[in-house]
C-alpha cells in the first residue's frame, strides 16, 4: 500500500508524486492523498466534531456538578441534580412523553401503511395530484396549522386530551410517512403480489404477509422519524393541551428553565440529559434492525 | 384440468403505437402443453398475463374451462404461475413457500404438511425446507417455484420462460424434469419461451407469435416442416433457413423457379399458388441440411457453384458458410467435411424440400 508512484492532481494538472508522500490509504479507497492533505482533513474533521461534541460534554459535566454554570469543570459526580430534575416533574413529563410518542407513532404508521400501498400499487385517479399534494404537505410548517387546529380541536371537544393530542402528532408526520413508505414499497417487486394472488392469496394476506415483511426496513425508518417528530413535539401540547397533568418533555423543559427566576443549569442539565435517554436507546436499537439490510436477495433473481 | 380457449383477444396499452398483441384466436386443449414462443416484444408474456388475469384484455374473451374470466381475479383463477424470477418469497423458508398457497385457501394443516412434503422428495429439494430462497441455487430455486405450482392444484400451469435463467446444461436437465412432471401430472400447461429448442423439444403444440400477432400453430414438426410463412421458416431451425431470391418463369406449363444457378419446376399446390402469383419474384427457402456438396459427376438435383467462406465445425457436424455470387448461406455437412475456406465447391439443393413464400407479404405458397 502507498509504495508505488502515484499521479496526483493539483489545481487541475497531474503530477508525478514520490512514493514517500502518499500515505497508508485504506484498500479499496478511490482516492490518494499526500500525508499533508491527510493531516488538513483530519484537522478539519476534528475541529467540526469538537464543535458538536463540546456542548454535550458540557451537558453531561453540568448534570453531574453541584455548582453548575456556563463554564467547563471537573465534575464532582453528583446525582442532587437529577433528583432535583424528577422532582420537578420529569419522570411525568417524560411519561407523557412515551405516551403521545408511542400512540402517535402507531396511528401515523397504520394510516400511511395503507396509504402508500394504494398509492403504489392501485390506480387511483388523480393520483398523481395526490402524490404532488402529499409532498408539498411535507414542508408544511406547524405553525400555520396551530391556530386552525385549535379552533377545530375546541369545537370537537377534543383539547385537552393526550389521545387527540396524539391524533394531531401522527396527523403532521402522516405526509413524510406516506412519501417514505411509497417509494420504498414502489422498489417491492410486483412479482411477488402476483406470485401471492395466484397462489389465491387476498389483498389483505397479501399486504400483511407479503408487502409489509418485505417494507419492514422502510416502515422502521418512518416510525423512528415520527416517534423523534412527536417525542420532541413542542407547539402542539403546548397549544391544545392546557392541563399541566399531560405536559410532555419538551414543554416541560421550557417551563423548567423559568421556574425559579434563574436559570439552573445543573438540574436543567440532568432533564435534558433524562429526556433524551429514549431517544438514545432506540437509535441503538434501530441501528443494529436496519443492519439487517434488505430482504429481497434470493426472491427475485437480479 | 381445463380448455383455455383465447377469442379475438387484443390488448393495447397506453401511448403504445401498436397494439402488444392483436385478434388473438387460440386453443389450448385440456392437458395439452403449449408453447407459446416468439422473438421479445411479440406479445407471448402478455398474453400469459392476460391468461392469469394480471393484465385485462382490450377486446375479446379469455375463457378457462369454459367460463368466461375477463372479470375474474388471478386468485380466483384456479391458476398456477412459475415466473421467469421465480418469484419465491424472500422472507420466507423453502417450506412456507410451499405451503403460502394452501394456507392462503385454508386447507388443513395436516394434509399442507403431507402434501408438501410429497413434493418436495418428489422434486428433490426435501432437504432445502428450512433454507431462505437466498441461500439456494438457481436449479433449486426452480425447483421450488415448480413445487409451489404443483402444490396449487390448479386447472392450469403458466410458465413464464422459466429456463431462462439457468445454465445450459442445468437447462436441458430441468426441461427434462418439466416433461416428466407434466407426463406424471398432464394439467392444461402454457408455456412461455423465446428459445426455439426448448419449443421443439417440449412441446405438444406450438403457438408462435410476431409482433403481436399469432403466426402459425402447429406440432413442431409441422411448423418445421411446413412453415405457415417466412417468419416462422426463419424462426424456426437452427441455423436460421436459407432465403433466396426466385424469379417465376411462366411459359404455359408447370411453372418453374430460377434461383442462384439453379432452376427448377414447381408441381402440386405450389405450382399453382405460383401460377395465381402476379408477381414474378418468390422467396426460395432451403434449411441448412437440404443443402449439400454436390457428387462428384453430379445429381439430379439442381447445383450451384460456391465458394467457401467459412467453416464452423460443431462436432457431430459441420457448418459450412458459402457465398454464391452475393447471396451469402450456410449448408450442413456431416463432420470433417475437408472444406476450407476460399474452397470452390458445387452445392446441391434438395428442392424436394424447398419453400417458397411470396415475396411480399411473407406467406407460404404451398
């Protein structure tokens, strides 16, 4: 590796580069580098990541410190904070959390589910205004849909309720949803449908035994992008939610952080750091799914 | 077991200039095995579908065993399918392939379990069940798709070129094996395939299409011996039949043919085709094996002088490539016939066998 001569290309024009220049390159790398470019690179690479991962070693530094402030320090390992945090509303904040995230993230999987499959496999007319519309929805900022929303959710009698609340959560991924799981389920080869309704199978089995197994890792990716959209989800509770019993995480960060006149940045920390931990969990757990690839080696040749 | 009967299908998809397959009349007799073969783009993968019901004819009727199914769903078709891709359920072992189609139409657990294990010795792959079709070869993958089929039950089998993927010698052993299932199990078979070989070889009928159009259905010796027009002439045979250009000389008796050197009288019906032709040219066909190097001292059979271009040697015999004036054939010889290329030699030609089609519209002036 790195030991013959290679061309290098500076500013456009090739050059002949002594072997000693290049450095250890990665087999199967498409492109040689001088040791000098290496270090830049690498420089840059870690001046970025130190960008990002100060703040959050800061995080952690102030959830464990007794005298936290907007300095770093050595941490004293404390846990008074995080009681201070539970104690505050936390654990019922990250509860309700689970429960709009979960219920949300059930709703807007089923209904986008059947959506993209009759957008993907059935003629429909209009469809592709359909599809057009259901994109554009995509980029619909929350904020235009507050007010109506509410006017809507008072009148129907639904304010006020962490199931409706929920409604209203998958309703805003339903769009990102659909448009996932349609092209996803557009890549499922209709020979295998056909296989399957020739065997005698109906829509039903077919979508259930065959379409869904084979949309697994499209599916997983739409309920992890709606669980993180309605874990985080601020506006909405905040709007149409005015018990403090149903106060998600989010929000109760937000009013956290005003409670007591100033800021405290110790116990704040350790509620933003409780906060995330479900998060944190389920992109571990989503890596190692999604590793599994995707399945349709071995049924259609090619 | 069923009748396919095809009446004045058409089907024209949208923003196509063509129709993909045009006032289809076909019979498929019950437990007959057809085969339905063609150049790509002729019209036979449609009109497959069009059978199983994927595809909704434009005009005409599709019945199966006598009832008419251009409202009926593929599921309830009574069908079984062997897809070109096989089209086995990736996600799912070799015996829940198997069995999807019985526990789809809820026959009993018990007798799934018997019938599929049946099967499965049957075509060999008893020992694959617990295997992901990902982790099988393409003859087992085959196999599967065959058992998936026989376990259906149905009225009829479709095939959809399933040979086409596999290896040669896999090929000639699995066209083998089809026959073999087929003569132990004679359900209504159609089957779907642009190789000619496998169409002479495997079928009770042929059904060969062009361009959307059926052109001639026949056993294959009919087909091969007489051909309904040029197309199937040169379809058919391996290599392609000779075509020549004929002049018609016509001076108040039998009628006669001049092609190359040669000249020959016409008798029988294509006399007298050849006396109604208005035109005065024909296309003059010879398979490869009605050509030969003449005897010494001659024949009785008109010659032309050749020269050799030539000489492909395949084993048991021998493929000769020759150029007379500049119209370009290929003669077979038997084995280590001595010709070289830039040889001179003199042909003879079997106009026994001789076909002549109409110069125009293709069709056969027998």
């Amino acid at each position: 590796m790195g030991t013959a001569v290679t061309a290098k290309e500076v500013g456009g024009e090739t050059q002949g580069v002594e072997a000693s220049q290049v450095a250890d390159v990665p087999k199967g790398s498409l492109v040689r580098r001088t040791k000098r470019q290496r270090f830049i690179l690498d420089g840059i690479i870690v001046l970025v990541g130190l960008a990002f991962i100060l703040p959050m070693l800061w995080l952690l530094d102030a959830a464990f410190s007794n005298n936290a402030s907007q300095a770093m320090s050595v941490p004293q390992l404390t846990f008074g904070n995080f009681k201070a945090a539970i104690a505050a509303g936390a654990g019922g904040a990250i509860k309700n959390s689970l429960y709009l995230a979960i219920v949300s993230t059930f709703i807007a999987t089923v209904v986008s589910i059947l959506a993209a499959y009759v957008l993907s496999r059935r003629r429909v007319p209009l469809k592709g205004a359909m599809l057009i519309v259901v994109l554009f929805l995509t980029g619909l900022p929350i904020t235009l849909l507050l007010i109506p929303i509410y006017v809507m959710y008072v009148h129907l009698g639904w304010d006020n309720s962490p199931f409706y609340t929920s409604v209203a959560l998958a309703a805003t991924s339903v769009p990102f949803a659909i448009w996932l799981l349609k092209n996803f389920i557009d890549q499922v080869p209709r020979e295998f449908e056909e296989a399957a309704a020739i065997e005698g199978a109906g829509g039903v089995r077919i979508l259930w035994r065959i379409v869904i197994p084979l949309a697994t890792p499209g599916i997983f990716v739409a309920a992890i992008l709606t669980f993180i959209n309605s874990w985080g989800a601020f506006l909405l509770p905040l709007v149409i939610d005015a018990n403090p019993q149903n106060t998600p995480g989010a929000l109760g960060i937000y009013e956290f952080m005003s409670a007591n006149g100033r800021v405290q940045f110790g116990p704040l920390s350790a509620y933003a750091i409780l906060f995330s931990l479900p998060v944190i969990v389920l992109y571990l757990i989503s890596t190692r799914w999604l590793h599994g690839g995707f399945a349709f080696a071995g049924g259609v040749k090619g | 077991m069923a009748k396919i009967v095809l009446e004045g299908v058409d089907k024209l998809f949208k923003g196509k200039p063509r129709p993909a397959v045009e006032s289809l009349d076909l019979e498929v007799e019950d437990g007959e095995f057809l085969v339905m073969v063609g150049p790509s783009g002729c019209g036979k993968t449609t009109t497959l579908r069009m059978i199983a019901g994927f595809e909704t004819p434009t005009h005409g009727v599709i019945r199966i065993g006598g009832k008419a199914m251009n409202n009926v769903l593929p599921k309830d078709r009574n069908l079984a399918m062997v897809f070109q891709n096989y089209a086995l359920f990736p996600h799912m072992s070799v015996a829940k392939n198997l069995s999807f189609g019985m526990k789809a139409r809820r026959e009993p657990r018990a007798k799934i379990n018997k019938d599929v294990e049946t099967i499965a010795s049957m075509l060999g792959i008893d020992s694959l069940l617990d295997r992901k079709p990902s982790e099988l070869s393409g003859g087992e993958r085959q196999r599967v798709a065959l058992g998936r089929a026989l376990l259906r039950r149905p009225e009829a089998f479709l095939m959809d070129e399933p040979l086409s993927n596999l290896d040669a010698a896999l090929r000639v052993q699995m066209r083998l094996e089809i026959k073999r299932i087929h003569t132990q199990f004679p359900v209504t078979t159609v089957y779907v395939t642009h190789d000619q070989v496998e169409a002479m070889t495997m079928a009770d009928r042929i059904a060969l299409m062009n361009a959307g159009r059926l052109q001639q259905t026949a056993v294959p010796e009919s087909i091969y011996d007489h051909p309904a027009n040029a197309f199937v002439a040169g379809f058919i045979g391996t290599p392609k039949i000779n075509f020549f250009t004929g002049t018609v000389v016509r001076d108040g008796g039998t009628p006669r043919v001049s092609f190359l050197e040669c000249s020959c009288s016409v008798n029988g019906s294509a006399g007298a085709a050849l006396e109604k032709l208005s035109s005065s040219t024909v296309t003059v066909g010879f398979r490869p094996e009605e050509i030969r190097v003449a005897p010494e001292g001659g024949g009785r059979l008109p010659t032309a002088k050749c020269v050799v271009e030539m000489v492909e040697p395949l084993g048991p015999e021998t493929n000769v490539v020759a150029r007379c004036g500049d119209q370009l054939f290929v003669c077979r010889t038997s084995a280590r016939s001595g010709l070289e290329a830039g040889d001179a030699v003199t042909m003879e030609f079997d106009t026994s066998q001789m076909k002549l089609f109409d110069a125009e519209s293709g069709g056969s002036l027998e």
